[in-house]
C-alpha cells in the first residue's frame, strides 16, 4: 500500500464519516465485504464529489474489474532476411 492509496483512503473516510458514520480504515483495506458494504452505502446516498472518491479508492485496491482487453490477431512482420553484408 503506498502513500497516495492511505492519503485516499483518510480523504474517503472523512469525507464518508456524515454519511454513513465511522468508517475503519484498517478493515476497508483487509475485508472486501466491510469495504464492498460501504462503498454500496456511499453509492446510495448520492453525493457526486463522494461517489469520485468511492470510485477512485476502489481502483487503487483493486475492487473495480477492469473491462476485459480484446486482442487484436496483428499480422506478424515480414521476418528480415538479408543480413548485414547483403
């Protein structure tokens, strides 16, 4: 867990506190059915510059799944064949 993710996660929990009540940093980062709960209270209740948070702290702990990359068949190059002498 690095500084910016703990900067992030006191913001949340601050910001979060009015709303959904105390909120325990140390089980958000531990539990993902406690973190999971509160981010589903805090998307309920509404609050644009909360739900930024919520969606920004979820991305730094891994809980948003990422859409699944397609991958594009590229054609392979032509493989060089002629060496450095010719």
């Amino acid at each position: 867990m690095d500084n910016q993710c703990l900067i992030l996660l006191s913001k949340f929990s601050v910001a979060a506190r009015p709303f959904v009540g105390s909120v325990n940093s140390a089980k958000m980062i531990r539990d993902s059915q406690y973190a999971a709960e509160i981010f589903e209270q805090v998307d309920e209740i509404g609050n644009e510059e909360l739900i930024l948070l919520s969606l920004d702290l979820q991305n730094m702990l891994g809980m948003l799944a990422s859409p699944a990359a397609e991958k594009v068949e590229q054609p392979a190059a032509p493989k060089y064949i002629f060496g450095a002498r010719g």
